[in-house]
C-alpha cells in the first residue's frame, strides 16, 4: 500500500529533549513529500497556536490535529472543532476547583485560560504549551467555546487523579496522558484519530495508507488505527506494545528516520 499521509506528534516525538528538530532535514524531506503528494500532519495535545511557531513557513501547507483531536486545521483553515456545553463545562471546573492544589489550564477557541492565582512556575511550564494563554479570576466566566483541560503533576500522582476523573466526569471528559506529568481532559471520542479520521474523509484517503508516529498515551488511538504504526525508542511499554514498528527515541530523530525511510522504500514500506 502507498503511503499518502504521515502522522507525527510533537513532544517527546519529533521534537528532541531541547524542543527543537533538524530544520534543514526535515525542510529537504518535506519538499520530496509535496512532490510525491504525500500530506504531512502534526498531531499534538498543544495548541495549535503553540504548533504553528513551529512550521512558519509552512503553517498554510501542513494540517494540524491540535489539542488531542478537539481541534483540527487543514492546510491553514479550520475544519472542525469540539465544544462542551455551558453545563459541561461548568461541571469540570467545578469538580477541578475541589482540589485547591491541583492547576490547571481551561482550553478554548480564541484562548487558553489559567487561574490569576496560579503558581508562576507552572505559569511559565504551560505558556510553553499554551502561546495564548490568559490569566481569569473565575473560570466560569470564561466567554469562550471550551474542549479540553489541560493538568500538570507529578507523575506518582497521576494514577490515582486519572482514576478519580474517569468516576467523576465519566460521560463528559476523559483523562488521558501526554508524557511529562500532563493530564488532559478530552471529550470522550475526540481523540487524535478522530481528527486524523477527518481529514483522511476529506481527502478520501484510509488509514491503511498513513503512517502514524507517537510515544505517550494520548497517541494510542491513533497508533491503533493503522498498519504503519510507529512507536518512539523512548516511549513507554504500554504504546510500544500498541505500534506494530519501532524506531529510533526523539534525540535521535527518529520521527524523521521514518519519513525517510517512506521516501526511500526502506523497510517496512518496501512491500
């Protein structure tokens, strides 16, 4: 089968430690993928005015499946978003505002929203995720189409958060992890596949014919839903299972090890 689209997340996938890529490698590899037709989409829990700072120049080109699926972009337009209801969003914050040690980040179309009062280091942890990001004095009088949440954590802290969240928001969001001690909360079914999905309808493409690259839980769906599944040399277990191939951990570019090895007919796509 021929590859037409190719997947990747961001952290901890195509990005390295430092949060940077090979620019040079990546720009002579796109141009081979435009001249084969193949469609390049980054698909990340961030925001995707985060995402595009990243592509500059070719933010038009690319498609974006943002925040864990409730936002995707099509070569620069917007296709589709989630939305929770006013009633459902208030019942999240609600139950997020019973633990007054937990911070976290309200996630919507024109912004996201932190708490005034919030820690200033984790501030300035979510700002690096979040290039929109607006302080609020009261969360439910934010003014703005909400579809996900966004926490940060130590990660012995995560298990039993996560088992709380599915009991008491069961049926309005689900926890899930993206590595790093991030929590998000994401509408049940708007995962990163169900954005991917999406835009493969458009383009009347199947997932048979894309490759898919992650490394943390939020990439399960996604790495599930097709053949060419590709998990980081630094991912967890439980994705490396989940992913039918391997490659090399993100300080070695592995997301671009894969790109090649599509543009070269290298193994596994030389069948």
């Amino acid at each position: 089968m021929t590859v037409k689209v190719i997947v990747t997340d961001m952290d901890g996938t195509f990005l390295d430690d430092a949060k940077q890529y090979d620019r040079t490698r990546f720009m002579a590899q796109f141009e081979q993928l435009r001249e084969r037709n193949i469609e390049f989409v980054v698909a990340s829990g961030n925001q995707y005015y985060q995402l595009i700072t990243f592509f500059p120049e070719l933010k038009e080109t690319l498609s974006f499946v943002a925040e864990n699926g409730a936002l995707v972009y099509e070569h620069g337009q917007k296709l589709f978003h989630g939305e929770l209801t006013r009633h459902e969003a208030q019942v999240v914050i609600g139950e997020l505002l019973k633990d007054p040690g937990l911070n976290f980040v309200a996630c919507g179309l024109e912004s996201a929203y932190v708490s005034e009062n919030a820690p200033a280091e984790f501030v300035e942890l979510m700002s690096k995720h979040y290039y929109r990001l607006k302080p609020v004095r009261d969360f439910q009088q934010i003014d703005d189409t909400l579809f996900k949440f966004s926490l940060n954590l130590p990660d012995s802290d995560i298990p039993q958060l996560i088992d709380e969240l599915h009991v008491s928001l069961d049926g309005i969001m689900k926890p899930v992890t993206s590595g790093f001690g991030f929590v998000d909360l994401i509408i049940p079914g708007l995962h990163k596949a169900n954005g991917i999905t999406r835009l493969l309808k458009r383009w009347k493409m199947s997932p048979q014919e894309c490759v898919t690259i992650g490394d943390s839980g939020n990439d399960a769906e996604m790495l599930r839903m097709t053949d060419f599944s590709f998990a980081m040399g630094n991912a967890g277990d439980a994705i490396k299972a989940i992913a039918r191939h391997q490659t090399d951990d993100n300080n070695h570019q592995g997301a671009l090890n894969v790109i090649q090895a599509v543009l070269d007919n290298t193994a596994p796509f030389d069948r």
